[in-house]
C-alpha cells in the first residue's frame, strides 16, 4: 500500500475532511491531495506532525512492508498522553454551546464573543461550529492548545 492511500485511509477513519488536516498541518487541502494521490511526497519535517495528528507510527506510515494494524492502535504512549485530566473534561462538550479561546501557531484566539458549538471531540481534536455576526464557520482545534472553555448549555 502506498503512503497517500495510507493518509487518505487513516483520515477517513478519524473523520477529518482534506481541509480539516490542511488546516492542522498548516498547508493547503490542495497539498493535502496530492500527499493522498501519491503525486507529491510529504517534506520530512511534516511526517512527525502528520503521524502525530493521525495516531500512527512513522514506520507504518513510510514502509510498505509494515503492519496493516498498526494503523487501528495508537501506541501506548500516546494513549496516556492523551488521557490527561482537561481531555476528561473536552469529551462531555460535545453538543454544547461553548465559548473558549485556543492558540495556534503562538497565537491566541479568543472567540468568547462568538457562540460556538462543539461538534465532536476524538481525544485529541474538538471539531467546533461557530457563529458570529456575519459568518458562520467550522474549525477543527487542538484539545492540548484550549487555554479557557466557558459553557453557555446545551445546543439549541
């Protein structure tokens, strides 16, 4: 099997569209693409980030010869990476109306003026709606970059 079917595969095992992984691996969907089309190699310094964001290893992700099931389990030390305490708190804001602010790239984001709504949350990704004025949008966000979280209710 090749690299970008084992990306486009493990992708859409999570749930995460082209343009949400573009956002996260700060690259372009049309990138994104290309990885998965085998037309386009990764640039070394994206593989750590891209094993990271979708729970593989490298050795499964790059080598043909590596196990089909290495994919399905995320190694042990990032299932307890994962299961710190804030992590406990993100998995029962799915379906509420939140307001909270995150960082991205040594940016903070504040979007208590916005009325957001967590979509789903894996353990490691919040996938958030929000609404503001004039737009609407979705976002898909860190849970280890989340700085502050104040819950408005339920969706209405």
């Amino acid at each position: 099997m090749q690299m970008g079917n084992k990306i486009a595969g493990r992708r859409n095992a999570l749930g995460i569209t082209q343009v949400e992984l573009a956002e996260a691996m700060h690259v372009t969907r049309q990138t994104v693409s290309r990885w998965e089309n085998n037309t386009v190699l990764l640039d070394i310094e994206k593989v750590t980030e891209l094993v990271d964001l979708l729970g593989v290893s490298c050795d499964w992700l790059m080598r043909d010869d590596a196990e089909a099931e290495a994919a399905a389990e995320v190694p042990a030390e990032k299932k307890t990476q994962n299961k710190r305490e804030p992590s406990r708190l993100l998995m029962n804001l799915a379906g509420k109306r939140v307001q909270f602010q995150f960082y991205d790239n040594e940016e903070d984001y504040d979007l208590f003026n916005k009325d957001c709504t967590v979509l789903s949350f894996d353990g490691t990704w919040l996938k958030v709606r929000c609404s503001g004025k004039n737009e609407n949008s979705e976002k898909l966000v860190a849970a280890a970059s989340v700085l502050s979280v104040n819950i408005l209710g339920e969706e209405a």
